[in-house]
C-alpha cells in the first residue's frame, strides 16, 4: 500500500448530504423512504437499540412503506467474525441499503458490510485502496458520538483478532449518502465517551492540519472544527444535555473528518491503531492518551501551524511570536486532556509489546500518513514508553531514545556539579 494514501489528495470524493439539529435523523429517515429502497438493514449496538433511539429513523421508514430489520450486536472495535455475522444477517434479510446508526464501529462496520454485500470474498481481501469492483449498498448515517468522522469519511476500520491488528477498506463510494447530526441522540452520552470522541475530533483536525498533504481546504475545515471543540468539548462534558454544544461538537467532528479524508492523519493514529489492536484500546482514547507527546516530539517541524491552531483556539492572536503561540497550544491540548479525565498512561501496555508495537506504527506510518517529522523505530519506542504506567517503567526515555534522569536524580547531579 506503499504511496497509495496518495490517490485520496487526487480523486474525486463526494460528500453527502447533511441533516442538522434535533429530530434529523427522523427527517432523514422520510427522505430514505423516498428513494425506494424495499428493506433497510440499521446497523448498530445494544444500547442504542435498548433505548429506543432508533424510533425516530424507523418510524419514518416505515411510514414511507420501507422495511427496516436490525443489527444491534456491534462492539468497540468490531472485530471481523462480528461483521460476518452482520453480513450473514444483511444476505438472509436481502436488505438493499444500510443506516448506521451509533458510534464510530457501527458505522465502520457498515461500510463493510456494505461493500462485501457486493463483492462476495474475505473481509480481509478487501483491505486497502479500491478493492471492491461493485458499488457497495448504499449507506446513510446516523452518528451518536461527535468524534470519528465517519459519516464522511472514505474509510473502515476493522479489527483482525487473528493478527490483533487493524484491517482498513478504503473506497469513496463507502462515503454515506447522507448524515444526519442529530444532537438530541447525543446528550445521554457518558461523560468519558464525551471526552475520548471529542478528543478524536480534535486529533482529525490537528493531524490533518499539520501533515505535509495540508490544502487550502482541509485547513479550513480543520481550523474550524479546532475552534468549536476548544469552545464546546468541555460544556459537553460537564453539562451533557446541553444542545447547542453538542450540535456544534457534532459539527466539529464532520469538518474534521471533511479534513482528514483528504489530508490523512500521523503518527498519533498509526500508534493508536496498534493499541487497539493489541489490546482492545478504544481509538478515541488511544489517539487522546498519545496527541501530546506525538504533537511535542513534532513541535520543531510544525511550529506555524501549532501557532496557527492556537490563534483559532483563542488561546492568543497574531501578534505574538510563533514560537510562544506554539507551546501555548501543546500547553492547551494537555490541559484539555487533564479537564476531561484523560488518563496519562495505557493501563495495559506491557514493556515487552513495545518494540513490536513501534515497529507496526511505524510501517503504517511511513507507508502511508504525511507525517510532518519522521522518527525512527527506537524513537517511536521512546515515545510510546512515555505513556507506560509508571509501575512498568524501567528507565524513562525521551522520544530521541536518550534515558532521562528521575527528578530526583537530576537534583542530586546538578547539587554536585555545583559544589565543584
């Protein structure tokens, strides 16, 4: 796959429509039965389903004369033998479109869904750029959290158990038909959910802004979701049921995604990948745990676009020096971290995973992501010791792989070399 991240910056991409506010995703659903679909499979998960939030869509399904049955078994990270059983599913009910309905793994494992309804071979063998040689089913989404992007998005993200990593599909034609980013879906989430997916918005944003694929475009979209989740994220997730933050969140996170389609990510997602593969790591999370120590190690490199993020952030203006307006932003993003309870380390990240882990990051990166500074695989080891639960840790290292000295340690030095 080597360079071919590249085609996405050149093809066309279409977007779909959006419907945005309270109630959309039932307007949405009267727009679907228009179109003439016989039986539509809404894809999503168990507590989506138990609450009663698909109501709305299905009521106007069904008024409109569509049929509609219902998957609601996905997990985080849906794991490739769930999708099957979700294909298995859509072939008995001989569904012709999807409605993704829930969070990030719901609509990633719709898109699978759709294209392998449509092009009968191994989920794994779809992996990669254009695999498929039939259009998918058509999808229409319905995200509940404000922070993957999905609905407008040309990817799916699925997890291998077999090799614990992540297999991505990657075609424009998974991009929904149309989104509707209803708030009021939104405001029962709990507060850490809030806090991740947000996060995962502002990684899309930043990645996208500070990679060497960056267009007048994807700038645009990604200084303005930087603005509206450094003013809204923390309303959300102090007060949930706060509407308009929520939809501005929920806004937030389609420019970020508008942004990263085209402009891809970096080396905070190709790590975040690897956690989630190895150890089940929600990818909001993983992406939040390791943005300030990929953003710092960087930070030489993409000096004017933290400063730029920082102005739009109003955490200063234009007339302040680059550099000053660049830590002011790193300053801000681990500050918002600490707000939303967003731990400093990996729980389950084991000393001996490490190599292995950088490796694989490493490849996704370099192979595909236009990552603003390189770093070797002992430098990616470094940076993802930095977040080893300090019970683990053997030595602290930087992320040049040079070992740091325990404050304590440094004190004791710096009392000696002065009594010389």
């Amino acid at each position: 796959m080597k360079g071919a991240g590249k085609f996405t910056r050149y093809i066309p991409i279409p977007q779909p429509t959006l419907m945005v506010g309270p109630g959309s995703s039932a307007r949405m659903g009267e727009v679907i039965a228009g179109f003439g679909h016989s039986k539509v499979l809404i894809v999503t998960d168990g507590v989506i389903s138990k609450l009663g939030l698909l109501k709305g869509v299905q009521d106007a399904l069904h008024a409109g004369g569509t049929k509609t049955v219902v998957f609601d078994k996905i997990t985080p990270d849906a794991p490739i033998p769930l999708i099957e059983e979700g294909l298995d599913f859509c072939r008995e009910h001989d569904c012709d479109a999807i409605v993704a309905f829930g969070g990030g793994s719901s609509m990633d494992a719709s898109k699978a869904i759709a294209i392998a309804m449509t092009n009968p071979k191994p989920l794994r063998s779809l992996a990669g750029y254009f695999k498929g040689r039939s259009n998918p089913l058509p999808i229409y989404a319905v995200p509940t959290t404000a922070g993957t992007g999905s609905e407008v998005t040309v990817a799916a993200v699925i997890s291998d158990p077999s090799r614990e990593d992540k297999v991505v599909i990657i075609d424009p034609r998974l991009v929904p038909k149309m989104a509707a980013l209803d708030a009021s879906l939104m405001t029962g989430l709990p507060p850490h959910v809030t806090a991740a997916t947000g996060i995962d918005a502002l990684t899309h944003a930043v990645e996208s802004f500070v990679g060497n694929w960056a267009t007048p475009y994807t700038n645009g979209m990604a200084l303005a979701a930087t603005g509206l989740i450094f003013e809204n994220l923390r309303t959300c997730y102090r007060d949930g049921g706060n509407l308009a933050a929520r939809e501005k969140m929920s806004l937030a996170s389609t420019y970020a995604g508008l942004a990263f389609t085209r402009a891809n990510v970096g080396y905070v997602h190709a790590i975040a990948h690897q956690f989630g593969g190895k150890y089940h790591t929600p990818h909001g999370l993983a992406n939040a745990i390791m943005l300030p120590h990929v953003l710092r190690y960087s930070a030489p490199a993409i000096q004017k676009q933290l400063a730029q993020l920082a102005v739009r952030a109003k955490l200063g203006d234009d007339s302040e020096r680059d550099d000053k307006l660049a830590e002011k932003f790193l300053d801000a993003v681990e500050e918002l971290n600490r707000d939303l309870g967003i731990p400093l380390y990996l729980d389950k990240l084991q000393e001996a995973d490490i190599p292995a882990l950088a490796k694989a990051a490493c490849y996704e990166a370099h192979t595909g992501y236009p990552v603003p500074k390189y770093m070797t695989q002992k430098q990616c080891e470094a940076l993802i010791r930095q977040v080893l639960p300090p019970a683990t840790k053997s030595s602290p290292t930087t992320a040049t792989g040079k070992a740091v000295a325990k404050p304590a340690v440094r004190k004791a030095a710096a009392k000696k070399s002065s009594s010389k």
